[in-house]
C-alpha cells in the first residue's frame, strides 16, 4: 500500500459519487482528502494502517475510518460497492478532454458509453450529438480529444508520479545494502511529463538490490530482473527500471542516466578533448593520457572537466555548458527563497476552503502572503463573483487582516480575458483590489495573432498585474491554444506585466522553455500555485523546480520578496516598476 494508492481511491469515490449526483460537500470532501494524502509530510501509510489519523486537518472521522480501513486490509468496502455500480472502463472518461460526471452520466445512462471504446463508436456513429446537451460540435471535439489521449499513451505528468518516486526512493534506502540511492531521468530534470523511471542504487549486493525492488507493492508486473538491473512495470502501466552499480561507480551512473542525450554527448565530446572516455563507469584516460582526478560525486564529474556544477534541471544542452565554462550559470531559486504566493481560490467560486481556511494553511507553511484570486463573473462554471460579491470579499480580506501579524491576504481576482481583450470588470472595480490575475477561460479557437493580441491588450490594462496559465494547456488532456509566446514577453515586458509560472501538475504554464527568455527581457515571474484548496498549496515545490528548469533565480520571482516588498510593489503604478 503507498500513499498514492490512498489518493487515488479517494479521487475515484469522489468520481463514482459525482456519476450517482451525491451531496458536492462530500464529494469535496473526497477530494480534498485525497490532496491531504498526497500532500502530508509524515508516512501517512502507517498513520492510516495504525489508525493514528486523528487531528489531521482535512481527514474527518469518516474519512480517517476509511483510510485505516484501505491501508490495514488493502482493500475499502465502501470502494468496492460503488464501484460494483458501473463498468470497469467508465472511469477512462474521466481523463478525456471536454467530459465531465455529468456528461459521462448522460453517456451511460442514454448510450450505454462504458469504455473509450464504446465512446469512440458512439461518436464515428453520430449518436452522441443528438444527446442533450453535447451537439455536433462536441461530439468532434470528443473525437479530438480521443486521438489526443491515444497520442499521450504510456506518458505520465511529473506532478501525479513525484509522491510515487518519493515511495519508491525510500523503500530503496530502507535496504541495509543500499549506500545511496537516486532517481534519475527526465524526472530528475523536471520534464513536465515522463514515460518512464529511471532509479538508481550504489550497493555491494546489487542483485539483491534487483529482486528487492520487484517485490515493491505497486509492482504489477515483472518485465526483467537481472544481477544488475530490473524493470517492472506499475499498477497505473508506468514501466520504472533499476540499475544497481558500485559506490565508486555511482556518481557517473547517476550523470549518464540522469541525461539528457544531448546534454551526455556534449560531456563526452569535452571529456575527450581533455584525453578522457566518459561513460556510465567511469572517467578514464584515453591514448595514453594523464588520469582523470578521482571522483566521488557528480560535482567533481563537471570540476574535472573545467566546468561549474550543472544542476540536473538545466541538463538539456540548451546553453547550460556554455554557461558553466564562464561562470555565467545562475543561482538557481530554492522553496526556502519563497516567501508567499497568488492565485489561490476559496469556496467563494470554486475553491475547495474558505478564505480563513487558506489563510491559515499559508501560515502553517510558513508564508508571510497569500492572494486571493476568484474567478470572475463569466466564468460561470466556476461560480465567479460578480462585483458585488467580489466588493463584499474585499471586505472580508481587510476584516482578516486587522486580526494578523506578519501576514496579509492581497485581494485579488482572477479576471477573464474577454474575447476582444477587454476584462470582465471595469476598472472601477479592478483599482479596488491589490492585485489582478488576467486569464484567458474561453473562446479558444482564436488564430494565433487574435490570441496573442487579445492577452497583449489584456496586459496593457493598467490594473493587469499578472498573466495567468498563458497558454490554458491541460497536461496530456489539451494542447494549449496557439499564441506567440515571443510577442507576449515582449509586451509584458513593455507593460511591466507579470507572468505567473501557473504550478497546477495539470498546467505548469507558461512552459518552462520560455522562461530563460522573459528573464532576459526582464519580466518577473510568480510562482503561484492556482490552489483550490489548502492542500494544493504544497505545488509551490513543483512550480520551483519547473523555475529551477527555466533557469531563474530569486531575484526573477515576484514572490520570493518580502511582505513589505511586495506591499510596496503592489502600490507602486505599472509604469514605474
């Protein structure tokens, strides 16, 4: 049993209990403890196994009965019986573009849909447009979406596997033959997605090491298992692979799977002008040149070879060697610089917790700051204040505020960009908040010039402060709408706008190949975690290690500064930022 077995029960009895129309509270409630699971600190496995759950906040009574329930027997009763209700491949629907418990309860009920399968049938028959509610148009767009997924088969995102990793790296160094233990891969170097695992162990029993990692709980099945290297294949059809090397040969191990292609040929080629071969092994004189230094670590890998310390997520020969020989590399932000966030939701739109509730959670994480950003009216959706509403909610920030010290909610919104570029309040409403996150919802369809013009105009809004998810992608689930992402830094480097590096595991956008340059151009990110609920708040880890990727620092990132700083930089007009 792991963590994310938990987690994701939970998610699937909050999906079985949407397709049945129950109480949306306890759905949430579903939910938000499924986020609790994946997000808490402890080993919440044995917690649960124990039954020493009690006081965690978002694990209520029933759900703490439950949780103990799975992880003492391996299975959950309640799970199963509601599951018994409807056919085993329903639940794919779930990960198709555009199809939501209410569709997919149509689809079921009307059409009998219970397979990607069945859907795809019921779409090339044209029977799902006749359904009320979906039409012509939808049904191709469900088609889209289903050559979509099969294109994004066997590909996993990073911020739904790191939970696993983390399981997986301590079962390894709970072996009293593993010396040191790492993942590496595209993992390592916080690729937005992945299509394996990549781990690696330094023991004097390494075959030992092999069979050990076979026998680990989310093994489904067994794909080799050699004397120095083993592959499996998970419940969830993710295929993780194993090396077990010496200790003296791990630093080079770790360097070489670590990758990327590119960035390994480009070592190699340099290794050899010093008179060295580089492999997995090692680092070793060729043609009768002079030893290499010895080695203990990946750091002395890259000294030896005159250059400064790569970190593995600028591995990707986009520049990052270069800059390294010239002492150009930057000093890459850590979690400890952050020092609060925005773009968080409260029950007052879609949000999961309310404003104390997220409040509270952002102390506890040590945060000196938190924004607020509901949706706006025309998202409907997503239950977004209109200006009443939004006014009242100002209010309530200013009344929690006199209550704190050395904290501050920021009354933000988070506003639609409209179809011609306009917002979805007036600027007499705007010029009452502390900040304005911009958002494009809808209208996705635009050509790239329309699209980019319509964001530009957007941030030319005296009130925009920051450009939210820039291009609305859905990792694995929609491709983003097109839009210059050259144009967009340019303007919002003109109009001092920010662009939040949205850290949703579902978005990670703007994507971090673009970050290098809006950092040259000078425009300020923030890290913002687009949290409904208190629980999401933790993918501030995600979203610095996507920063980490985009090569930025502190001094690049809004929210690494200082309450006091950023109350000045709120007050202070665009123009002269």
């Amino acid at each position: 049993m792991t963590r994310e077995t938990l987690a994701d029960v939970l998610d699937e009895i909050a999906q079985l209990l949407e397709l049945k129309g129950e109480n949306p509270f306890k759905i949430r409630a579903y939910r938000q403890g499924a986020e609790v699971v994946r997000g808490f600190d402890g080993d919440i496995v044995a917690l649960a196994r124990n039954n020493e759950l009690d006081g965690i906040k978002g694990i209520g009574e029933a759900l703490r009965d439950k949780l103990h329930e799975l992880a003492a027997t391996g299975t959950l009763a309640f799970h199963q019986k509601l599951r018994a209700e409807f056919p085993e491949g329903l639940f794919d629907l779930f990960d198709v573009s555009g199809l939501g418990p209410k569709k997919i309860k149509a689809l079921w009920e009307t059409l009998a849909v219970g397979s990607i399968a069945d859907l795809k049938a019921a779409c090339e028959a044209d029977k799902v447009a006749g359904l009320p509610g979906f039409g012509a148009k939808t049904q191709s767009k469900i088609l889209e979406a289903l050559q979509q997924r099969k294109s994004f088969a066997d590909t996993f995102r990073l911020g739904t596997i790191t939970s696993l990793v983390d399981d997986i790296l301590e079962a390894l160094r709970d072996h009293p033959a593993a010396s040191r233990v790492a993942a590496c891969g595209s993992f390592r170097r916080a690729k937005e997605t992945v299509h394996d695992l990549d781990f690696l162990v330094a023991t004097k029993e390494p075959a030992e090491l092999c069979r050990y990692f076979t026998t680990f709980p989310p093994v489904s099945s067994i794909i080799a298992c050699g004397d120095t290297k083993a592959s499996v294949r998970l419940e969830n059809g993710l295929q993780c692979d194993l090396r077990a090397v010496s200790n003296a040969e791990f630093p080079f191990a770790l360097q070489y799977f670590t990758g990327s292609k590119e960035h390994n040929v480009a070592i190699r080629q340099r290794a050899l002008k010093h008179g060295w071969s580089l492999n997995e092994y090692g680092l070793n004189p060729v043609d009768g040149a002079a030893p290499a230094p010895e080695i203990t670590d990946e750091i002395e890998i890259y000294k030896a070879l005159g250059l400064r310390y790569i970190a593995p997520e600028l591995r990707e020969n986009r520049g990052e060697i270069e800059a390294a020989e010239t002492g150009d590399l930057p000093k890459l932000v850590e979690i400890e610089n952050l020092r609060g966030t925005f773009h968080s939701h409260t029950t007052a739109s879609d949000g999961a917790d309310t404003l104390e509730e997220m409040a509270e959670a952002a102390q506890e994480l040590g945060m000196q700051y938190l924004g607020i950003a509901d949706h706006s009216k025309s998202s409907f959706q997503a239950r977004g204040l209109d200006e009443e509403r939004l006014l009242a909610q100002i209010e309530s920030i200013r009344s929690l505020n006199a209550a704190y010290t050395g904290f501050k909610l920021f009354a933000g919104s988070e506003v639609d960009i409209l179809k011609d570029g306009s917002l979805d309040f007036d600027d007499s409403i705007l010029s009452q908040l502390d900040y304005c996150v911009a958002s494009v919802h809808n209208v996705f369809t635009l050509t790239e010039d329309e699209m980019t013009a319509r964001i530009c105009r957007a941030m030319e809004n005296e009130h925009v402060t920051m450009l939210g998810h820039l291009t609305g992608r859905l990792l694995l689930k929609r491709e983003g709408y097109a839009v210059n992402h050259s144009r967009i830094i340019d303007c919002a480097a003109e109009t001092r706008t920010i662009i939040e590096l949205n850290c949703s595991p579902m978005r990670l956008d703007m994507d971090w190949r673009w970050w290098k340059r809006a950092k040259d151009k000078g425009v300020l990110c923030s890290i913002n975690p687009d949290a409904h609920s208190t629980a999401q708040l933790h993918y501030l880890h995600l979203g610095v290690r996507l920063a980490r990727k985009g090569w930025l620092s502190r001094e690049n990132i809004l929210n690494t500064r200082s309450l006091a700083d950023v109350e000045q930089f709120l007050k202070t007009p665009k123009s002269k930022r």
